[in-house]
C-alpha cells in the first residue's frame, strides 16, 4: 500500500513513503532522505559497530516493553491482547538477538554465557528446554 497522491505525511514522519521507496528501489524523499544522510555520516564517523549498537539497543527497548505488555494482558485474560503482543515480542527478541550475534562477532568479544544460551535457545524453538 503505498502513500495516497497529495499526502503530505512523509514530510512528518517520513515512515511510510521511504517503507515504499525502500520495497521500490527508489531515493528516499524529505524528512526520510535528511535521516540517511545522518545515519550515514554516523556510520562514517563512527562505524557499523555504534549503529549495531544503537539499533540492538532500541530494539530491546520496544521489546521490553512488549514483555510488560503481554505479563499485564496475562494478568487481564486478555487472549486476543496476549497473542498480539506475542508476536510482536517474538520478532523483535529474533532480531535483536541476530544484531546482538553481529555485534559480538565484530567486536571480537566472548559472549556472556547467559547471553550464548539465550540465543541457542532462539534458535532451536522450545527444544531449548528439553532434557537431552
């Protein structure tokens, strides 16, 4: 679904016209192609790690408060609430964990073991709790 001819939100947010340039292959416009720039002088300036960094962070925080979210719809016997917010969580903890494992592996340090067995545990389902 792209934006509506005459709609000015992508001088907003910006969001949904650069989602559709993005799926299209095209130059990001506005207030979309001012963050590019940013981002890319940062990446410049600082590197891929600092971005990796940024973004596992940010991505942990929205998934945390997912994590609250689905312990309240609990409490409510909200199923329709729950199984939403589930899903939600559920992305977002996958791709935080793959930015984590990028980001150990370019900056060359060993894991926390807790951390290791929370991605082991991603990675093989409910397996992870299994007895061997």
């Amino acid at each position: 679904m792209g934006a509506k001819q005459g709609n000015q939100s992508h001088l907003i947010h910006g969001g949904a016209a650069a989602r559709v340039a993005l799926t299209k292959g095209a130059e990001f416009k506005g207030v979309a192609r001012d963050m590019e720039k940013q981002i890319q002088a940062e990446y410049d300036t600082k590197g891929p790690p600092e971005l990796l960094k940024r973004s596992a962070i940010r991505i942990h925080t929205v998934a945390e408060l997912y994590w609250s979210a689905i312990l309240g719809a609990t409490e409510e016997g909200n199923m329709a609430k729950f199984e939403s917010y589930v899903k939600t969580y559920g992305w977002l903890a996958s791709a935080g964990a793959r930015l984590l494992t990028e980001l150990i592996k370019q900056e060359g340090k060993e894991p926390h073991r807790n951390a290791l067995d929370v991605l082991n545990s991603l990675q093989r389902g409910n397996d992870a709790d299994k007895p061997d």
